[in-house]
C-alpha cells in the first residue's frame, strides 16, 4: 500500500498565498456546546503555524457533527475558531459560510498572519455527496490546498478529495505522520508484528482481521468482539454479546490463522457481571461463562498472556478495547495492554477510536510512538483500503 505523499515543503514559496486546508476540528462538546477535548485542534496547529510562519494565509475547512446538509445552530464552527485562537496566538476570523463570493472577499481581505475558520462544510447537502460544484467552490478560495484531516481521509467529500483534484495538493504535518505511521504497521513491519483488536462487535473488525492474517504473527482479540469467536469454539458465553449471523465469519478467520500460522487467540478466562453496570457483581471465571452472567473485561491469565506478547513485539498496533474500561471495575485488561504498550521497545501505535480514549485515560499516550486522530480512516487503512483523501493528494 502506497502511503508516500508529497509535504508542505512540495508547495514551495508560500509568500502572500490563499492555502485551503481542510482540518479535522469534529470535536467533542458538552451539553452547554462547550470543547471538552481541544485533541484535534491541537494536532492542526504545526500545519497552521508553518504556513503563517511561511507568508501563506490558512482558510481552514472543518466539519462539526452530524448537521446532514441542514444550517444547525448549535453547530456553528463559532466556539472552534475561539478555542482556535486561543491556542495559536494568531488572529481567527471565523465565517458564517464556508463558500461563496462573500467567503471569496472576505478571505481576499484577511489580514496577514490571520487564519481564516470558514463556516461547517457539512451545513451543505453537497459536502458528503462529493459534488463537484461545491468542491470547485472550495477551490476558489485558494491558490494550494493542504490536506490534514485523517479523521475524514476515508471519505470521497468534496472538502476532502474534491478540492485537492482542483488545487496544487500537499499533506499537513497531521496527515503526513498518519500515513508514516501506518506505513511502518502495513508495508515494512518489524517482526514480530502483533495487532490488538477489541471494542464491542466482531462484524466492525472481521475485514480487518482478514487483511491482517496476511501480515501479522499474532492477533490478540479481546472485548465484546471476542465471546462469538468463542462460542465458534463451542465455549459458554452466558448473556455475553455475540453475533450468530458472524459466526461462519469468525470460523473462516480462524481456519484462516492456522493455515496462516498466524495465532489468532482468543480469551481463556475473564472478568464476568450479572448485568452491565458499574456497580453489578462481578467475579473472574476461567473460559467458559456460565449462564445470567456476561463477560465485560479480560480476565487475569488472558492478561499476563496479551500482555507478554504485546511486550516483546517489534511492531504492535492497537484498535479497540479489552472490555468496558469506562467501568474501572472492567478497566484492567485494556490498562495492562496500555502499560505493554509503553514498555514495548518496538514501534507502538494506537490506531485511533476507544483505544485513543483508553490511552489519554491512563495516561499514557506520550509513551507510545503514534496515537492516530482517525477511527474509522485507521481501520480501513487497516483493512488495506485506499482513502480518497490520501489518493488525491497524490494525483
């Protein structure tokens, strides 16, 4: 898979540029529409820093939340470019559209050294359809284009791949570390190569199972995913969640693994409740569950085992949880992968979605080597799918 793309240094003198940059600034807010998590506005400042620091005049596209090509007001891009800012020290004009000849002049009229916040592109019906006139808009109201929202890579939007078929394309620092990462998880591994895969259902990461049995030497399954593999295995899994129309899937993976000489291994004990809720009874019990009790963690011997392989790998990515970690009670087995991922000497990377809340949790992000801004863009790289986000700034 081909993940080389052309940096800023590609787009070469920046002096009095327009340069369109499509951020991922999606963040979370909390019921007074305030940021609770700046993550992703901070990972854009090094892209918008260099192209102030080289003349060149950021407008800035981001998305926020699910508005389906509708104006709604509580997700105005407003309380972003405040945040925004704040964290760059430079002056954020922020914009009540995002396309336009009134966008066109005001962006013509920005003072230098200003970052322009346009207005979120998915108030227009035509952002997730990829419509090309609305892309050409985008278009207009630059001279370059800078991809940096590997959040949205996976996505063929016309603010994503759109405008960079319409510009001189490069990627932001952002993107470009995304895609070195992956690169060294999916084209020159060192080995052993171990991938962790967890979160609740098996039908989300069986694609990606399927397209790492061709590269890795272990699988470490774990969390809700992993009580269908087991009952493929003829294991009890009492109220556990499993998906029985995945249950071929899962038995395909797993004669897949062997002819592969992959290990693909599941569970053998756990951390079991009589109901889903923080203060539910709770016990270990050894691999098979027994009847009016689920499984919602990994339990003490299935730790020690992840966590020795996760320990002596040489690559080793991470996508999804151990088991219902937002419950201390059911945090110890995504906390014990987190603790061998930081104690792992080889190339670490956490490839975004709960394992990314996992990390910042336990406070460990630092000691790995990558924690990826995109979920579902990192599983489908994972998956060994081209993102049009990426194809197109190479075209």
């Amino acid at each position: 898979m081909n993940l080389d793309v052309p940096g800023l240094e590609s787009l070469g003198d920046l002096t009095g540029k327009r340069v369109v940059v499509r951020a991922d600034f999606n963040v979370p807010v909390n019921e007074a529409g305030e940021i609770t998590d700046d993550t992703r506005i901070r990972a854009a400042l090094p892209t918008l820093r260099d192209i102030l620091a080289r003349g060149g005049r950021p407008v800035v596209l981001v998305h926020f939340g699910r508005p389906k090509g509708q104006i709604v007001e509580s997700l105005r891009v407003g309380p972003i470019g405040v945040r925004l800012a704040a964290l760059l020290g430079s002056e954020v004009l922020t914009l009540k559209e995002s396309v336009g000849a009134a966008v066109e002049e005001a962006v013509a009229a920005a003072p230098a050294g200003s970052v322009v916040l346009c207005e979120n592109v998915r108030f227009h019906p035509g952002e997730t359809k990829g419509d090309p006139e609305l892309a050409a808009g985008f278009a207009r109201l630059g001279d370059l284009f800078v991809g940096d929202a590997f959040g949205a890579a996976h996505r063929a939007h016309a603010s994503v791949s759109g405008v960079a078929g319409l510009l001189h394309s490069a990627a932001g620092s952002l993107l470009r570390s995304e895609c070195a990462a992956f690169e060294q998880v999916l084209n020159a591994p060192k080995k052993p190569l171990v991938a962790i895969l967890g979160g609740a259902k098996v039908s989300d990461k069986l694609t990606v199972i399927d397209s790492l049995l061709d590269r890795c030497d272990a699988i470490l399954v774990g969390g809700g995913m992993a009580y269908t593999f087991l009952k493929v295995q003829g294991h009890s899994v009492g109220s556990s969640l499993v998906e029985d129309d995945r249950l071929d899937m899962c038995r395909a993976a797993l004669d897949k693994a062997a002819e592969r000489g992959v290990d693909l291994l599941l569970p053998v004990d756990h951390v079991i409740a009589d109901r889903f809720a923080a203060d539910a009874e709770a016990r270990d019990v050894g691999v098979d569950i027994p009847e009016g009790w689920m499984g919602l963690d990994i339990g003490p011997k299935t730790r020690s085992l992840y966590g020795e392989r996760v320990r002596t790998a040489r690559t080793v990515v991470w996508n999804g949880p151990m088991g219902v970690f937002e419950m201390e009670r059911f945090r110890k087995g995504t906390e014990t992968i987190g603790e061998a991922m930081a104690a792992c000497e080889g190339t670490t990377v956490v490839g975004g979605g709960d394992s990314v809340a996992a990390i910042h949790l336990l406070g460990l992000a630092d000691a790995v080597d990558h924690v990826s801004t995109g979920g579902g863009a990192s599983l489908e790289l994972l998956e060994g799918k081209v993102l049009p986000g990426i194809q197109a700034l190479r075209a």
